[in-house]
C-alpha cells in the first residue's frame, strides 16, 4: 500500500463528469471537490473498517470517517444489526416512536443534558439552538468565533470556517458574511470574536452584554484544523452567563468523539445548550439539541419557539445513533486506545516532517489531529489567523502523496482528520511509512 501507485481513476473521472452536469460542482458538499488540494474526487462505491474504496476498486485507508461519525469504522456490524432490523418495521412514520426515546435517554444519561430534541442535520441542530437562545431571552445579536463553523445557516456563515476557508481557487477567504446570499442585515446580527481571546470576549459582554442571546463556539475547533481552547478562554465563555447570554457547545464535531460525554465532560464545561450531530446518528442523517430544561421547555409544542422536522427521529436513523452509543458505552477503554493511536501518529508525522526538512506544527486532542504545514512550534496554533499561516501549496503536495500511496487524509489544510476504532497497529505504521515518503515530495 505504501509504494506510489499510479492506480486509475477513471471511472472516478467518469462519474465526476456526470455529476458536474447535474449537480452544482459535481458533489454535494463543497469540500468533497478536492478544489484546495486539486486532483480527482474519488467516488467512493463502499467502506468497510477503517477502509474506503473507490469506483475503480482502489482501497484507501480512511481518516475522514465520513466527517466524523464513524467513530465505530466503516459498517460496524452492530450498527449495521441495528438499522437492517429497524428496516423492517418501516422506514418513517411521523408519528412518535419508541427508538427516539431510547435514544433522547442515552443521550441524558452520558451528557447530562435534561432534555434533548431531534432534529436532521448539525446544521438545523445549531440553527434552532440559536433560535431558541432568542426566544428564551428576547434578544437579537449572537456572538461566535472566528474559522468556527457551526453549518450553513445564514447567521451563522460569517468569518466561518471548514470548506469556508478555502474559496474556489484556494485562496483564503476572510470576508463577512462568507457567503453570498446572506444579506448583511443579517449577518449583522453575529459578532464574530477570535477564539482563544478572552480579553476580547469580556470586553464585548461588558459593553454590550445585556443584548446578546447566545454565544455560540467549538469547545475543541475542528473547521479551522484543530485549535484548543485555552483555559482561560472556557473560563470567559463560562462568564457570559451573568449577563443572561445563553452559552451554547457546539459539540457536533466533539460529541462522544472525545469522550462519551463529549468536550463538556473532558474539558468540565457547563454549557446551558449543546448541539450534536455526526456520531449521534451513526452515520445516519441526525442532529439535536439539548440541555437545560428550563430553557428547553420554550420549544413547540411545550413552548413558544417554533421547530419541526418530516424526518425528524426517524427510525433507522435512531438505530444507528442507539447502536453507536450503545457500543461506545460499552467499550469506554476506546477514548484512551484512541488517543494513543493520535499521540504516536503525531510523534511519527513530527519526526517525518523533520527528516524530510518540512516545517509542520500538529495540533492534537483524543482523535482528532491536524498537521499545519508552518514552523509554529507544536501547540501554539491557537486560533483562526494561525491556522491560516499555513503553507496550503505544501499541504496539497503532502495530500496528493498520501493518497496516491492509499491513505486518504482530509482534503483540506482545515479539516481534522478522524481517528476510529477499526485504526490499529497495521494502519498506523502503513500510514506513518506512507507520510515519510510524502513529505519528501514536498518541497520546502
Ligand atoms: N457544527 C460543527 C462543529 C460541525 O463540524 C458541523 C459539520 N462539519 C456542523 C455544525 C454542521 O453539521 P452538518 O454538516 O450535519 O449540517
């Protein structure tokens, strides 16, 4: 796997060029087009452990995890048992059913969350969140973090990060909103801070804390590559509540990703609201939200806030979600087996980086990882104007390198990559040998 293979991509190619006829890009989702790092996006035809492989029958080694749920590997059985049985009973009922309680249950049990809402996506999970922050304070204005990405809402497409830091040529993008689309009224309404400023932070509640609803923020920042929030920096969001702000965790990307109670319980937050996604629903379509239940209870048709779904606790998507936790919960020992895999594929990668002369500084928590490629010494980058320092040229020439010897990294310089189960012994040193002969091809 570790040699350079010339593999064909053509029916990659042939499907690509299918796509882009009917589909804006050719993918749907905008990262998917591989444009900050060039070359063909593979199409993927099926995934299996810790492994994809593509239209043309080549097998990578996965580290994006399908952006993060596959915390279990690619067709775990369990998850797999449990939607092929809630298959049988139907695909959706919009009605209530017993799986959305089961799973709102596991949920309250490993966060602490009182009350728990289902929703599709970690997009309508933050979007409602926020919306609710409002309704419970009858304020207007959001606070969020610079290269924070908390999905495509309108509010919330200013300075964001994720497939935002790259536009379509691959240069960085900085300006606000980072959409079209999105009037500036409305983006108005969202005052972006830098992450790990708390200075900043107090200064803004102190002048005009009375009108913010919420504050808004990535308890570990996944969508700039990894930053880690200082803690002095948790201890200012933790202050925002006495001026009645509601503060909300986004823990789409970090929930039971870093812990089986997410960020909160590893870095001992106390968000009144969280929001989930991704490993919740097991690699199904699933988001929430939840927390407080004093705040919780403003929600329709309990309270004045308004928010539905068709889809909403679908079965076979609550499966998946009951199943995933399910087999966290009952495997605890992974978080530690994972962060193990991430330290020494970190001191692997440094070590690499350093024979072939390639400057990088790796960012790194349980398992996510991000390898920025700068002379930063590792840990100091902090926040969105760091990460955005980095060589993005030489990050693509490291990406191609990997994938053309079958490890398929995140491709973008602003993306972690996602460690899982299935990754053990076999696919660390595989990986370790193919990045060593990938940083050699980058020229520095
Ligand atoms: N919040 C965070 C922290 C995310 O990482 C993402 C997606 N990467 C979202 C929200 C949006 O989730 P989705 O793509 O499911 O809408």
């Amino acid at each position: 796997m570790t040699t350079s293979q010339p593999h064909s991509t053509a029916q990659s190619e042939a499907l690509f060029a299918r796509a882009r006829a009917v589909t804006p890009g050719g993918v749907n989702s905008p990262v998917r087009a591989f444009r900050s790092v060039g070359g063909v996006p593979r199409f993927i035809a099926s995934a299996q452990g810790a492994y994809l492989t593509d239209a043309d029958g080549t097998r990578y080694l996965d580290y994006i995890g399908s952006w993060g749920p596959m915390i279990l590997g690619h067709n775990h059985p369990a998850v797999r048992e449990a939607v092929t049985q809630a298959l049988a009973g139907g695909t959706s009922f919009g009605a209530p059913n017993e799986r959305e309680v089961d799973l709102a249950e596991l949920i309250v049990g490993l966060t602490g969350a009182e009350r728990v809402r289902f929703v599709s996506s970690g997009t309508e999970a933050t979007m409602s969140a926020l919306r609710l922050a409002r309704g419970y304070t009858g304020r207007k204005y959001i606070v969020k973090f610079r290269g924070n990405y908390h999905g495509h809402a309108d509010g919330l497409l200013v300075e964001a990060g994720s497939g935002l830091m790259t536009n379509a040529e691959g240069e960085l993008g900085a300006a606000a909103p980072s959409s079209a689309g999105v009037p500036e009224e409305y983006a108005g309404l969202t005052l972006v801070l830098d992450y790990n400023a708390p200075e900043a932070l107090d200064a803004l509640m102190a002048a005009r804390g009375e009108e913010i609803a919420a504050v808004i923020f990535e308890p570990v920042v996944g969508n700039a590559g990894v930053l880690i929030p200082t803690p002095d920096f948790l201890a200012a969001l933790h202050r925002v509540r006495d001026f009645g702000a509601v503060l909300i965790a986004d823990e789409v990307m970090t929930g039971f990703r870093l812990s089986l109670s997410g960020a909160t319980g590893l870095l001992s937050l106390d968000p009144d609201l969280r929001c989930w996604g991704k490993i919740v629903g097991g690699g199904l379509p699933v988001g929430a939200y939840g927390g407080r239940a004093d705040i919780m209870d403003f929600v329709s048709p309990q309270g004045p806030v308004y928010q539905a779904g068709t889809l909403s606790g679908n079965p076979l998507a609550m499966a998946a979600g009951i199943a995933t936790l399910r087999e966290l919960k009952a495997n605890p020992d992974l978080y530690r087996q994972l962060d193990d895999y991430a330290t020494r594929l970190a001191a692997g990668l440094r070590e690499a980086a350093a024979r072939a002369g390639v400057p990088v500084s790796i960012n790194h928590i349980g398992s996510m990882l991000t390898v920025f490629f700068q002379g930063a010494p590792d840990g100091s980058v902090r926040d969105y104007a760091a990460a955005a320092r980095s060589d993005t040229a030489a990050f693509a020439a490291w990406f191609q390198g990997l994938l053309s010897r079958g490890v398929y990294w995140a491709p973008s310089q602003f993306e972690s990559i996602f460690i899982s189960a299935a990754h053990g012994e076999a696919e660390l040193s595989a990986t370790l040998e193919a990045a060593a002969q990938a940083f050699e091809g980058v020229e520095s």
